[in-house]
C-alpha cells in the first residue's frame, strides 16, 4: 500500500448450487489463498454464499437463513485476513429479498451492498425473486450482536490511507444506461467492485472486457470485477468466471475463461487521485453517500504490473504504426495552418543528418504536400561546422535531395571563427561558448534566409531536449513554429522508422534508416578519427530513462523515490539501480534549472498527454527550487 499501491483480487470458487455451508468453505479458502498472496481488497461473486443459479431455491426460508448464517460465519473465520472483502448473498429485508455484496472487515461485516438494476430479459428472470436496492441507506441487524448499513450508497473509506475509497456495484449494474458506479466515483469512490455473475455466450467476453475496461477510464477509477464461474448450474447457460481487474482504461489482469482462476494486480489509487486532481469536471458529490471506515496494514506492496520502459511508445506494431501516422497528421496539420494562416509559401529547415531536424523536414514536406506547395519551396540548410562529420554531412545531403526539397550549404566555420575573435574565444578551448556559437550562428543563418524568401523557420528540438534544456538558448532553441517540440526523444525514432517503412522509396528509405543508426550529437566538437566525438547520450544519460522520468513527473506528479521504483522494475537488467539513480538525479537538476529556456518556447502543436509549453500543460516558475526533491532523492541513496 506504499506509494498508493493497493493488491486487489478477484476470485471464484467452484460453486455448489443452493449449499451456503460448502460454498462457504470453499470462499474462506478462496480469502485465505487471497490472502497470502498478499491481496488487500478481494472481490467474490454474485450470489457466491448461496450460488446463483438457486432459480425458485430462493423462495425457500431455509436457503437464504442458511446464506445468513454463512455470511455470519466468513466474518468470524477472516478475523485476522488484513483485507476488505466483498462476497455476494441472497438477504431478506423488510418483506423484500435483495442480491446484495457484503463488505467484511477484520472479522466484521461494515456495510450491505443492494443490486440496483434487476434483470428480467432473454436468459435473465432475477425480477421474479429480488426487488431493486434502496438508495437511501437503511439499519439492517443479520443478528450479530450490531446494526448494519444497507444501501447503494456506501462508500468504504481506509483509515490509514485516506486515498483508498471503495464502493461496490453488482453485475447488470454495469450494463445499464446509467451505472451506480458513476455516482460512486464522484462521490470519491477510486475504487469500483463489481460482484456478477456473467454467463458466457459467443463474443460475449470482448464486449465486456470493453465494458470493464471502458468504465474505469470514463470514471478514472481501478476496477475489480469477479463473476460466477464452473459449479454454478449448467441447465440453461454457462459461467466462465471471466475475472478483470482494470485501471483507468488499461487491463492489468484478465483470467482465463472456464478456469475459475483467481487473478491479481496492484491498482495504483495516487496514480488514479493524480489524473483526477488535473480534471475540473471531476466534481466530487458527497452528499447522499454515507462513509464507513475500514482498517489495513500498511505493507509494501509486491509489485507484479507490468511497468513500460518506453511509456511513450505503444508496444503492440499495429498500434505504434497508428499512433505513428496520428502523430506525423498533428505535426503537419499544425504546421500547415500556420503556414496558410501567415500566407507563407516557404519554409526553411536547418539540416543537421540527425533524428530531430529529419523528423522535421518529413513533416515540413507533408505540411507543404498537404497545401499543393512546391517542395522546392523548403530551404533545407546544412551548416557544417567544426564536430561536422562525413556521415551525418552525407546523410543530410541525399535526404534533401530524395525530399525533393532545395538544399542550400553554408560553411559555418569562418564566421564562427570571426566571432570568436570579435569576442576573444580561443579556438582550442572546446567549452560551452564554443558549442554555443557554433548553435547560435546556425540560427541566425536559417533566420535571415527565411527573412530572404519571406519564409518561416520550423523547430527542430524534441520535447525531451527541452525537459533537460538540451538546447542553445536563442539557438536550436528558437524558431518560428516547433514541430517537434511535444514529442519525445524514444518517440522520434519510431516516427523516423515509421516513414521509412512506408515511403515507398528505397533510397530515401535507406538515408532514415543510417540516420536512426547514427548516434545522437550535436556535433559541435571535433570529431576523432572522422566519427561523432560528442554523444549527447553520454553526457546527459540515456533518453529513454530520461522520457520515462519525463512521463511520470508531468503525467501524474510521482515523488522521486516513486519513480525510482517503477524505473528499478522497468528497466531490470538493462541499468543497474545506481545509474538509474544517478541519472533522476540529472533529470530534476535539469528540469527545475532550465524552465527558464520553456517559458518562452515557440508555438508548437501538442501529440499527446504530456507536454512542456509555457502556454499549456507547463506554468511552471523559472526560478522554482528544486531542494525537497533533491532531498528526498538524496534520503533514497541512504
């Protein structure tokens, strides 16, 4: 439960029909097993005391007092189970029978939960024994010495971890039009339960893996859903005990179907809070619902998720070819209006046969394909200067050339050398005005050619240069419209990839594929032996540890030591923990010291759900201290 992580369960036992004392067994061992895994929140089936598939059983006294007495004694045999537990029975209150969810607690029972919506269609007749759960919440006494509540409404709250709010809904309440779950989760609730009893017919499973997955994003809440399974009758239908657990519209855990297979996964409840803080149009209604506590230890949840080392990617091809394609059509839709907007019928591009200025110049073409501008109204410029090597040189050339773009070359190094004069820079002394006159005489060279042709100057830096400041201030660091600035470094890469894939041109293809295998580099030291001398990756760290700290500090606002722990299981056995360490630590000096350098970013068009414009996801101080990180960073070292 450190750091937000909940272990949830959702487990069938075999059913026996309309025999509360076995299947009471078999659901303490279900607890038990749940338990020892170390699950906190354990999510049983519809019905599972009784089964669910009683039919006129549940006309019977002594089934539903015998379902009672179980109920009584689950609660008295989980005394010492540290979890909430949800398990389904039949109960008769006022005259009327409910499908109902017990929550149990420590060996007591904190609340009743009431079906909703009552099924009575196709293979479905449960109008005929239960009456639909009353909202406002009611005093129930099951004889165990105290009154319960009962009702819809309950939401039960964790003591020790005020973040962890469960509410529970049961099966066709999902399905309806309007889900309780909905109310549940602005009222606070985090975490849905759902206790069903699903039976299985052809295709059946997709639509509601879709159904599970699509109402914990729409509520942004993890979602634990545990139905009925074998042992329930088989005189009409079928139960596969198809167990989910999702999170935010991502399916952590699925069972396999027929199996009666228990499944587990760790909801991250900061994760979800974190998405939900951003929202304003989450607003929380409390109003109607009545709090219950309930208590947990409070353990470090063995993590068993799956955490993505590139969060940025998709890792499915069909997938990351379509985020792909969608990404380059943002680019260049939003470089096209520009481009129509100013009235301006010609770019220019500096060309430097690195990822981030080709990625540019393939969106610049499809910006000027997209308006029946000529290509050779792109001015592709290549600057060699002091670290230019032969191959990036090469590369920039028939890249421009198989673009059909016009290329212009403009040594660099003589007014470079001018400069230094002017300003008393010695040559030999490779330091940072070195480098960064080398950048700034590139900017100024694009700028007055595109003052020349009436043209515009597009960005070529990423959005992970400009995370680190990565960047020559009022060099690379400006231009006139930033097609790449809200794409990341591990992103590019497949987007470069992705043309080259579909250009359809065997020779360009061949130029994007060595630009993808040259190292990334300024290149604005000498190179040694005629290869890249300065490997940004080296002097930085590695971007694709960079783009996964980026994600996670923008996307949800995770605490350093929180992000070192998902970096630790995400890249086991490519980093070893000090490097992954050394290299946060890099990050946030980074991040915090060079906001100066976003603040006053060109436009650009945003690709995805983290961004660092100035003008949107970004309002971040320039000269903001960055000391309780470093400090809590340097509390994890030890």
């Amino acid at each position: 439960m450190k750091q937000g992580f909940v272990k949830v369960a959702a487990a069938t036992p075999e059913a026996v029909v309309a025999d509360p004392k076995e299947n009471g067994k078999r659901i303490q061992e279900k607890i038990e097993e749940a338990a020892q895994e170390g699950a906190k929140l354990i999510v049983l089936p519809e019905l599972a005391i009784s089964s669910y598939t009683c039919g006129d059983l549940f006309f019977q006294e002594t089934l539903l007092e015998e379902s009672k007495q179980q109920l009584l004694w689950l609660a008295e045999r989980t005394k010492q189970v540290d979890a909430l537990i949800f398990v389904g029975f039949p109960l008769t209150v006022g005259g009327k029978l409910y499908n109902a969810a017990a929550a149990i607690n420590h060996g007591k029972i904190l609340g009743i939960v009431p079906k909703t919506y009552i099924p009575n269609y196709k293979e479905f007749y449960e109008a005929r024994y239960f009456a639909a759960g009353m909202q406002t919440a009611v005093s129930v006494d099951l004889g165990a010495g105290y009154e319960i509540p009962m009702g819809t409404n309950l939401l039960f709250t964790c003591r020790e971890m005020e973040q962890l709010v469960v509410a529970a809904e049961i099966c066709e309440d999902i399905w309806a039009p309007k889900p309780p779950s909905i109310s549940h989760a602005l009222a606070g609730a985090d975490i849905i339960v759902n206790l069903s009893a699903s039976n299985e017919v052809t295709g059946k499973d997709i639509y509601r893996k879709d159904l599970v997955t699509g109402q914990s994003a729409r509520l942004i809440c993890g979602y634990v859903y545990a139905s009925a399974g074998d042992g329930e009758s088989t005189q009409d239908v079928v139960f596969s005990a198809h167990n989910l657990i999702a999170e935010n519209g991502v399916l952590l855990k699925e069972a396999r179907r027929f199996t009666n297979e228990t499944v587990y996964s760790e909801i991250d409840v900061q994760r979800l809070i974190a998405e939900r803080r951003k929202m304003n149009i989450f607003q929380n209604e409390h109003e109607a619902y009545q709090r219950i506590p309930f208590s947990l230890q409070v353990d470090e949840t063995q993590l068993s998720r799956y955490v993505d080392p590139a969060p940025f990617v998709p890792g499915n091809r069909a997938d990351r070819e379509k985020r792909c394609e969608e990404i380059l059509f943002i680019q260049s839709m939003g470089l096209k209006k520009r481009l129509a907007h100013t009235k301006c019928q010609n770019a220019v591009v500096g060309i430097s046969g690195g990822l981030d200025s080709t990625l540019a110049l393939l969106v610049t073409v499809r910006a000027f394909d997209l308006l029946q501008l000529p290509r050779e109204n792109i001015t592709a410029v290549t600057m060699p200067g002091f670290g230019t090597t032969d191959r990036t040189y090469e590369n920039a050339l028939n890249l421009v050339k198989h673009l059909g773009a016009t290329l212009k070359e403009v040594d660099i190094k003589e007014a470079v050398r001018v400069h230094f004069r002017d300003i008393g820079q010695e040559e030999s002394v490779h330091d940072v005005t070195y480098e960064n006159g080398q950048a700034r005489e590139r900017t100024q060279i694009l700028m007055d050619i595109a003052n020349k042709s009436g043209g515009m100057v597009i960005g070529t830096g990423d959005m992970s240069e400009l995370a680190l400041g990565w960047a020559t201030y009022n060099g690379d660091h400006m231009s006139m419209y930033g097609v790449n600035a809200s794409v990341p470094k591990t992103l590019v890469r497949h987007l470069v990839r992705y043309y080259a894939d579909i250009c359809e041109e065997k020779e360009l293809s061949a130029v994007l594929l060595d630009v993808l295998d040259t190292p990334v580099s300024p290149e604005l030291l000498p190179p040694e032996d005629g290869k890249i001398s300065q490997k940004t990756e080296d002097i930085v760290g590695p971007y694709e540890l960079h783009d996964f700290y980026l994600y996670y500090v923008m996307r949800f606002g995770f605490a350093p030591s929180k992000i070192y722990r998902l970096a630790k299981l995400a890249f086991a056995g490519a980093y070893k923990d000090d490097v992954i360490r050394k290299w946060l630590i890099t990050f946030y000096r980074r991040f915090f010291s060079q906001q100066f350098k976003r603040s006053c970013l060109p436009d650009g068009p945003k690709v995805g759900s983290v961004a660092v414009s100035p003008r949107g996801d970004l309002r971040m101080p320039s000269d903001a201290s960055v000391r309780i990180w470093m400090e809590e960073l340097e509390e994890m070292c030890g």
